[in-house]
C-alpha cells in the first residue's frame, strides 16, 4: 500500500504507507512547533496528500532555518531526516531551496542516496 505526496498531477513522493504517515506526522508536528502550515492535506487513511508547493516551501525553509539557528547536536539529528526528505519534495516539485555551501555539501550524498530509496 502507497502514500502518495502529490501536487497536483504530479506525484513527489509514492512513499510505502508506514513511511508516507511517518512522514507526514513528523511534518505536521514540527509545522505546530514552528507555527506554520506544512503545506500538507489529506494525510488519509488511503494515503492521499496533496501538497501546495507554496506553503510546502515556506515550511522547508523555517525548517531549514531552525536546523541552521542551533548548535544543537540532538536538534541537528531530529531534524535532518525531516529537512533532507522535504528537500527531495521540494526538487521534484521545482522549487529546490538554496542552502549555505557547507549544507548543500554536507547533504549532497545524503540526498542522492533518499532520493534513490524514494523512486
């Protein structure tokens, strides 16, 4: 069973069902903790989300600027998979984020190796 992430007609992610909820869990706590939308609805019981890219991108960059603002080796951790997955999304749907170069190097195999896993 799938957990499809679309926008639109186009799908961003056909994630496996317990990753796809896993995923949009995670999204949508750390989306109240930062108090934005995740850009995400639906979420349902089949597995259906659809993404609005726009405010999806807003989210991957509070995300992306919460992991920047700390020192925090724990926080680093907890957000990575989070950041890394939504930055994937965020590709496929064209509107990739500009990192700092040490980022950008830092994840660069990290996200070709979950992009692979991601189909």
């Amino acid at each position: 069973m799938s957990f499809l992430f679309e926008a639109g007609d186009e799908t961003l992610w056909d994630a496996g069902y317990v990753s796809g909820r896993m995923y949009f869990a995670l999204a949508q706590g750390v989306a109240d903790h930062l108090r934005v939308s995740p850009g995400l609805t639906g979420g349902t019981p089949r597995g259906d989300c659809q993404v609005d890219v726009s405010a999806f991108r807003s989210f991957v960059e509070h995300l992306y600027r919460e992991y920047s603002s700390t020192q925090s080796v724990v926080l680093h951790d907890l957000l990575r998979g989070l950041l890394i997955t939504s930055l994937i999304m965020l590709e496929r749907a064209g509107l990739p984020l500009t990192l700092e170069p040490e980022h950008e190097e830092a994840f660069k195999q990290e996200k070709a190796v979950l992009a692979r896993a991601m189909g």
